[in-house]
C-alpha cells in the first residue's frame, strides 16, 4: 500500500467556464496536500540519499507533502477507467501544450488553457503533483524534511544561451560558507568538451543560495557552467520520486478522493 497518510481537499471548482468536450463532458479541478510517509528502512526508499539522516516521526517514519491537482469530469457517469499522470517539468504542464496544442503552461482552468481539448474528450482523469523543491509558489510544489546540521558536496550546472558578461546562477541549497576558495567554478562548451577554467571566468557569492559568475570571452553562449560547493541543511530530493509513486499509486486506490 502506498504511504499517503493524508490527503487534504484544499479547493473543488468547476473549470473551462463548463465548456463541454467530447460526449458532453464537463471538468472541475481538485487541488490537495498529500501527506506520506515512508519508512527509511525499507528497499524501497533505503535507495535515497540523505534519508537515513532526515527527521523522523515518533513511528521512525520519514514525512513529507506534496501539492496535488486532479482535473476530472464533473459528472461521475462520464469518468473513464482511465487515470493520465503527467510528470510536472519544473512544476509545469507541459503535456497540454504538446498534445492539446495550448499556449499555457501551468493547471489548465479556462477554455484557452483546454486547446483543442484532446485530452479531455475521453473523460478521463488527469493529474499532477509536485516532484521538485523550492520553486516558486505558482508552480507545483514538493515539501521536504531538512537534514539540520548536515553538510555535503552539491554539483549545479548553468547554461545562459544568451549573450553577456554577468550570469547569475540560484543554488539549490545554502553554501556552508560564502569563501570561493572551498568552491570550484568551471565552463566547457559543450556536454563531451573538456572542463576548464579559462581566464576571465571567475563568481562571486549574491546570497548563500547564490552566485554571480563573470563569464569568459570566447565561449559559446550555449556554455555549460559547473560550480561545486559544500552545502548546509540539504533535503532528500529522491523523495520527490517516492512521491510520485505514491500519490499515483494512493489515486489508483481511491478513484473518489
């Protein structure tokens, strides 16, 4: 069984200003908090990083949430047997875009999110959760546990595509400290050149969560930048994996949350 220990219905609306698609099939959106817990212990999330370090509730469980949205057919006699899960991209949909040809990008809700409505005309149920921490809060969104007082290496990459001397790069966790000599900074042009630190290329720490980087002349504007730092108070971000697995697995179960 997966973990879900709770599932909280935030809001229920209709959607699409009640255009109908297909066989007169009308939807409502369902936005929920799904709670999980998992045990640290078992095969299947001892795979984790960083889980074994993360706080754990009095049941040894490591707990964590996630923002849910659930597009289905209002009228319960229209719904297919069917359940359509789309990986979010950077807490994006993006499946409406490719599919439906729409031009937006978050939790379609108005006629022109629908496109052509493709994925609609069938009544099925689509949804959404998020896998990825930190983003910003229109987006799909994942809450972890922090491991307090924990340090580790992270590796970030950046690619600017456009042209200019300054770059900025967000970190995904705090630096453990803001000197750049316990820090490495270099560029290749491409994803098989050589890793290098030409001169010019040179950063400096905005934030702890981020850097500016002055970058050399003579690279390719599609330059992959690579900084490695020692972080503070990370997250196990494979969590976002175990989320997916069981928020589709807890709908799966329960067709009517």
């Amino acid at each position: 069984m997966a973990r879900v220990v709770d599932f909280k219905i935030e809001s229920s609306t209709p959607v699409f200003d009640g255009t109908s698609y297909g066989v007169s099939v009308t939807y409502e959106c369902i936005d929920a908090l799904a709670t999980i817990a998992v045990d640290p212990k078992a095969p299947e999330n001892a795979v984790i990083v960083g889980l074994d370090k993360a706080p754990k509730d009095k049941n040894g469980d490591v707990v964590f949430s996630t923002e849910v949205s659930i597009l289905r057919p209002t009228d319960e006699a229209k719904r297919s047997p069917f359940l359509f899960y789309e990986v979010v991209n950077r807490g994006r949909n993006l499946s409406f875009k490719l599919l439906d040809d729409a031009s937006a990008a978050g939790i379609p809700s108005k006629p022109e999110d629908a496109g052509d409505g493709f994925l609609l005309k069938h009544g099925d149920t689509l949804v959404w959760n998020g896998w990825q921490p930190g983003l910003p809060n229109k987006l799909m969104n994942i809450n972890l546990p922090v491991e307090e007082g924990v340090t580790a290496t992270s590796r970030e990459q950046a690619i600017f595509d456009k042209p200019g001397k300054i770059g900025t790069l967000k970190l995904s966790y705090p630096a453990a400290s803001l000197d750049v000599s316990k820090a490495t900074l270099t560029v290749r042009n491409n994803e098989t050149g050589e890793q290098t630190t030409p001169k010019g290329l040179s950063f400096k720490y905005v934030s702890p969560t981020e850097i500016e980087i002055t970058r050399p002349e003579g690279m390719s504007n599609g330059a992959i930048y690579e900084f490695i730092y020692q972080v503070k108070n990370p997250v196990p971000a494979g969590l976002g994996m175990a989320g997916i697995r069981d928020v589709v697995s807890f709908l799966r179960g329960n067709p009517r949350p």
